[in-house]
C-alpha cells in the first residue's frame, strides 16, 4: 500500500500536516470569536454596573423595572453560555412591565394590599400573576446565574454602588 487517497507515500505527511494547520485556524477563530463576545459582555456589564448600582440601590418599588434597559443591553451582549438565563430575566421583567401597562397602573405607585380605585379583577390578578413569575425560583436561579458569570467571567459584579 504505498498509495493512501491517491497520493504517495512521502506526500501523506504533507496532507496530515495542512489538515492540522487548517484544524488549529478553525479553533483559533472559534476561540477569538468567543473572546471578542466575551470581552463585549464584560464591558458591558462594567460600563452598566454603577447606573445599575444606583437604580438598584435606590430601593424602589421599580427599581427593577427601571433596570429593564440595562439588563436588555446585557443580555444582548452576553456570551451564548447565559443568554437562556437571561431571556429569563428579561421575560419575567417584561411580563411585569406589560401586566401594570395594561393595568394602567404606574409601577412605583402600584400597592397589592390598596390598588387603585377601578382596577379591575383581571388586571390585578394578571399583575399578581407577573409579580408571581419575577418572584420564581426559575427567575431567581437565572438571575443568581448571570450575576456569578459576571463575577467568574469578567471578575466583577454586575452592579457597584
């Protein structure tokens, strides 16, 4: 068998060799890629973290609300390894967000205990029902998620203040 895939003999180290050089060129595109969306996340999260920090610190009532922007910003850059968790967050603000819209009802004002004159039973059971679903063991998973990728990825957290 001095023939393989019909080239001679002392031309299959050739072969292996340009196969391992164009393997190493895939992998070192692969890696960069990655890095780049990493590196695009991480500045991100530090060019966000003291607004984050402040919004979130205020205490209140909407503050969560009022992050929205930040966190859709961030989960648009995250890398594919937490955008899942993410979208979780993202969908569960949101779901709030839409819920007191309809309802008509501003977010920072907004009391379960004393809603507003005229809300309706509807509106206050599907705003309990978003509030449910942000308050959620998943939600809560997928946001400790992507504040520990912030720490072990970037080495910062998501918010100073």
């Amino acid at each position: 068998m001095l023939r393989h895939m019909g080239l001679p003999a002392h031309r299959r180290p050739v072969r292996h060799a340009a196969r391992a050089l164009v393997m190493v060129s895939v992998l070192a595109i692969v890696v960069t890629g990655c890095k780049d969306q990493q590196d695009k996340y991480c500045d991100a999260v530090k060019g966000h973290q003291q607004k984050l920090g402040e919004v979130l610190g205020d205490g209140s009532p909407d503050a969560l609300l009022t992050a929205l922007p930040i966190f859709r910003d961030l989960a648009d850059d995250s890398p594919d390894d937490i955008q899942d968790d993410w979208k979780t967050v993202v969908d569960a603000l949101e779901g709030l967000q839409d819920a007191l819209a309809h309802a008509g009802v501003d977010p920072a004002t907004y009391d379960r205990d004393r809603p507003p004159a005229g809300l309706s039973q509807t509106d206050k059971d599907a705003i309990d029902q978003a509030a449910a679903g942000l308050g959620s063991e998943t939600t809560n998973t997928a946001f400790n998620a992507v504040e520990q990728e912030a720490k072990d990825v970037c080495g910062t957290p998501l918010e100073v203040g």
